[in-house]
C-alpha cells in the first residue's frame, strides 16, 4: 500500500517541481512584482531592526525642538512633542507589520482549517460552514472592529501579556483574524472540491489512507497556492484597516508610534507643519502598494493560462 501510494505521490510531486520552476520564472519575469517585493523586504527590514536603526528614542519628548522641519538633525522632522518622526514611523513599520503578519496568520489558519474540512466532507456539514461564511461576509468589518475593541476588556488577556504582546495589540491582531479568515475558506474549499476527484487521491482512498493524511499531505500542499495570494493581499488590507483604526482613536494608543495615530495628530498641522502627516501617509501608501504589487505578480504567476 505504502508503495502504490509513493509511487503516486512521486508522479505529482514531479508534476509539482515543473509548476513550480515555471511559476518562478514568470514571478521574476514581472518586474513591478519584484519591485513590489523589494519595498517588502526593505519594510520588513525596517520593522525587524528599528531598535537598532532609529536614530532617537520614538517617545522621548524634545519642547525645544517642537515641530523642526526636515533636515539635517531630524531626517524627517519632528512632531508637536518633538520627537523624531523617522525613529516612530520605524517603530511604526514593526506595529503594523507585526499586526498584518499576525492576524493574517490566524485568518489563513482558520480558513484554510475550515475550507479543508467543508470541501472534503460535503454534504451538511459543507451547508452549516458556508452559511457562517455568509455571515462572516455580511458583516460590515469596520463595525465589527469598533464594536469588538469597545466590548473587549484587554486587561483580562494574561496569556498575551505573559508571552510578551501587548494586550492591546492582541485583541486587534485576534479581531482582524477572526473577521478574515472566510475568504480564505472560501478559495480552499474550492480547491478541494477540485483536487479530491484526482487520480491520486481517489487512489490514496481505495489504499486505505487516513483522511487527514490526505487532506495534509496529498491536498494540502497542492490546494495552498491560491491562499498564499490572499494572505499577501490580505496583509495590505489589514495594514489600511490597522491605521483606520488608530486613526480613530480606537487601535494602537499613545504614546506608541503607529501611522494612523501619527497623521490622526498631524492633520490638525497641515499648514504649519505638512510633514508631519505626510510621511506616515506615504509609509502606508508604498507598503500597501508594495504587499499590493507581489501579490499581483503571485497571482500572476500562477495563472494556468501562462502555462498552455
């Protein structure tokens, strides 16, 4: 049995090395997708190594140097506390990346959880999960978000504190996963549907294979392609969603340094001081452009029509 079933898994895994070789070279072939991942990289980078980076402690509040331009001393300016507005936005950079990242990893857990276990058994059970997905769907998100983080009380989020989050940050990272993960439920519950009437697995069926081991080892790997699109796009959307919120007061709170909160405070100085919300701004524009453009040239890539 072990054999029969090698023997299939050697055949799809050969037929697999030969997507994956043709996916790679028309990723490389997209220039705007590389461009789009290296501001990725350099972002990453950013929020990985701004405690080494940042030139100023991003909270340290300087009276006398209230509002300074661009220059030599403050790369970008400052604030309205004199604190150095390119040390936050890379504090920020590591807020928003670690929200995005996090949230997104538990929206695709669960989705890709769900849509396995949808597609693979059908029937009743296949009805009673797509009718929660259209539910999850029919939910106004920004309502949910602003609902969630005025019900829930952090303070009692231990566990999050103990592992070394912040409670706050965590009840944000947890509500964007849990109003996400449909999407990503939908996209495997299709290739699934598509994937279970193949050769090999109708084969690893009538060999005896446990359904979990098909579902982990046989469909899994072929089915995560898509999601892997949606998680990327989906970290640009959750980065927009992040700085909506602490642009309304109610995500990241100071005095910590994230991007909504930063052109939240700078738009009451437009005139006096344009950089001061400007430059948290542009930050969210080229990271989201730049999630934004690699996801594209994944999806792209995986197009089946590059390959007839």
């Amino acid at each position: 049995m072990a054999s029969t079933e090698n023997v299939a898994q050697l055949e799809v895994q050969q037929s697999n090395d030969g997507t994956r070789s043709r996916f790679i070279r028309a990723f490389l072939r997209n220039r705007i997708a590389l461009f789009g991942l290296g501001i990725v990289i350099i972002v990453v980078f950013c929020a990985v190594a701004a405690p080494y980076i940042a030139p100023y402690d991003p909270n340290k509040i300087n009276p006398v140097d209230r509002l300074t331009p661009p220059g030599s001393k403050y790369f970008l300016g400052t604030d309205d506390f004199g604190r150095d507005i390119f040390s936050r936005l890379l504090y920020g950079a590591s807020i928003s990346i670690q929200i995005a990242i996090i949230a997104q990893g538990i929206a695709v857990t669960v989705g890709v959880t769900v849509g396995l276990i949808s597609g693979w058994y059908g029937g009743i059970i296949d009805d009673v999960i797509m009718r929660i997905t259209d539910a999850i769907f029919a939910i106004p998100g920004l309502i949910f978000l602003i609902v969630w983080v005025n019900i829930i009380d952090t303070s009692q989020w231990t566990f999050f504190s103990n592992i070394g989050f912040d409670p706050q940050k965590a009840s944000i990272f947890v509500a964007l996963g849990l109003i996400g993960w449909a999407s990503d439920a939908r996209m495997m519950r299709s290739q699934v549907l598509s994937l279970k009437e193949r050769e090999y697995i109708i084969a690893a069926q009538a060999l005896g294979v446990s359904v979990p081991r098909i579902l982990i080892r046989h469909i899994l790997p072929n089915a995560i392609a898509p999601t892997i699109v949606l998680a990327t796009l989906g970290i640009a959307g959750v980065i927009l969603t992040e700085s909506g919120l602490s642009f309304l007061g109610l995500g990241v709170q100071i005095p910590n340094p994230s991007w909504g909160t930063m052109i939240d405070a700078g738009r009451n100085f437009t005139t006096n001081a344009w950089w001061y919300a400007v430059f948290p701004g542009v930050a969210i524009m080229i990271t989201v452009l730049g999630f934004n453009f690699v996801g594209d040239g994944l999806r792209d890539a995986l197009d089946p029509k590059l390959y007839e």
